[in-house]
C-alpha cells in the first residue's frame, strides 16, 4: 500500500525593500508579495504583509484603476491635512495618524499556491512620511505543494 506522505508545514519571511519618492504615495507591491508566495512553494496558508514603521501602512484596494490611489491620497490629505494643531515636534503627525487608520499589515489567504486577492485588489505599501527607504516583511505560512 502507498502511503501519501501529510502536507509539511512551512515558514518563510522574506524583506523586501522599497524606495519611495513621494511624501504621500501608495506603491502597488502584489508582485513582490505573488514571487515570495511562489519562491516559499506554499500551496495553501496565509501571507503576512507587514511594514514596521510608524509613518507607513499597507492596505488592499483597487489596483487597476490608477485614480483610486489618487483619491485615497488626496482623501487623506484633506481628512488629515500635513499642518494642523499637532504637538509632535517632527512635523509629522499627520503620516503616524494616516498609518494608524491603513494599519501596518494585511493578510492575505494562499489557495493553491495563489494570492487569493478579488479581480481588482492589489497590495499597497503606502507612504505617508515620504521619500523614505522601506522595509516590507512578509510573513508566509503554510503547507508545502
């Protein structure tokens, strides 16, 4: 009798780098996220996407159309404007509010080895305290094709 080995579960993280160029800017990185899910050769699991700063988030929201970034930014921008009545003495209060409201991480389902995102979604690193270097983590946990 052949006896099918059990699914072996995996851990992978991986740090991606990115340069921003703008004070505020949402950069889509949905192919960085799709290569290290198909470099960890998970089949199914969860993706983490995780930016540790304080000044920077990540989000999902529509990838397809380049003016729903626009309107996000200028949403925020006018929702939580870069002068205002804030004590911080570094000028920039408004990206530490702005990350707190986008959240510094998203999770994403793996389904058979696919980033389970719906047909207009795309994985944003968004900038708020720009130009900076920023270090995305990506936390991937599953089972082994």
């Amino acid at each position: 009798m052949l006896v099918k080995p059990a699914p072996q579960k995996q851990l992978m993280l991986k740090t991606i780098n990115i340069s921003t160029h703008s004070r505020s800017e949402l950069i889509d990185i949905t192919e960085k996220v799709r290569e290290a899910i198909s470099n960890a050769e998970i089949k199914n699991g969860i993706c983490v996407v995780y930016v540790p700063h304080t000044t920077a988030g990540v989000l999902i929201n529509e990838g397809a159309d380049p003016s729903v970034q626009r309107d996000i930014e200028k949403t925020f921008s006018r929702l939580i404007p870069h002068q205002g009545d804030y004590r911080h003495s570094e000028g920039n209060s408004d990206a530490h509010i702005k990350s707190v409201m986008t959240g510094a991480s998203q999770s994403v389902i793996i389904d058979n080895g696919m980033l389970l995102l719906g047909t207009w979604q795309a994985v944003f690193l968004a900038e708020f305290d720009g130009p900076r270097q920023r270090k995305i983590i990506i936390k991937i946990i599953g089972e082994s094709r």
